[in-house]
C-alpha cells in the first residue's frame, strides 16, 4: 500500500509526503503527549515568506501549497529565536483531523518552518500578540507580496 493512499483525501498529509520524497522535511512524534512535529528544511522553508501587513507579522505561503495548509485548524503561533541555532515560525494545531466526526483521539500538531537568523529580530523587541496567514504571489520583481485579506490570524507567543 503507497504512503499516498494511506494519507487518503488530506491535502497536508499529501503535501508531507511530498515534501518528504525532496528531503526537504522532518516528521518526529512525541509518543508521551501524541504531538506530530512536521519540521521543515530549508527546501521547504522556501515555500513561505514573512512580511509585516498592518503591523501584524504575516506568514505568506505559495498559492500551490494553499489548500495543505487551510485544510488544518491552526490554533496557535509562536516566534522561536536561537532554537537550536536558527530561527522559526511555528503553528500549532490542537487536532489537525480533517474529519473530526469519528471518534478517536484529537492528533495535536506543530509545523516548524525555518527562517533565516535576524528576520524575525524586529518583532523580538516589538512582541506582536497576533500572526496573520495567508497565500502569497510573487511580483514581477520576485519579492513576495501577501493577500490583503488573511486567511487566519491566531494568537502569538514570542520567545
């Protein structure tokens, strides 16, 4: 049986999956709390771009990886500095089932993006409550340029 059947109609766990057949991510579960820890490399770090939108630290993500990240209820964010010898912007999600109609335990998820050390410094001292997700495009010059309109905003610890 192909890892893609088992992963069935959920567009992360497909997007994992093909992150994972480039190397460019990290799956580790913690057996004692049941966390999945996606973390990506590099490679996949590449998928997203940050930007300041209104005030608010804005995580943008590329349009053809949209549906893999609107499909899990991110509840949480966090800015971590210095962890182990990079910076990351993590989202948290209580349970990331897509279908949480069965009864079964809730799957508490993390997904580890690295960004490149002294991005985020301006907001270590700034301390945004808030993170704003969304797709991004690229303009003609290639820099990122988010959606005006969010597709989340969830609460923000800084550490």
């Amino acid at each position: 049986m192909s890892y893609a059947k088992l992963a069935g109609d959920n567009p992360f766990l497909l997007w994992v999956l093909l992150l994972n057949n480039v190397n460019a991510v990290e799956v580790k579960s913690n057996p004692q709390t049941g966390v999945k820890d996606v973390i990506l490399g590099v490679q996949g770090g590449r998928r997203f771009g940050i930007a300041t939108v209104d005030g608010l630290p804005y995580l943008g993500y590329v349009e053809r990886d949209r549906e893999a990240v609107e499909t899990v209820k991110w509840t949480t964010a966090a800015l971590l500095f210095d962890k182990p010898d990079r910076d990351w912007i993590a989202l948290s999600s209580a349970d990331a089932r897509v279908d949480t109609t069965q009864a079964m335990n809730p799957v508490p998820l993390r997904l580890f993006i690295p960004v490149s050390s002294g991005r985020l410094s301006a907001w270590k001292d700034v301390m945004p409550k808030e993170l704003a997700i969304g797709p991004m495009t690229l303009n003609a010059k290639g820099e990122a340029v988010m959606s005006a309109s969010p597709f989340r905003k969830l609460p923000l610890k800084v550490s």
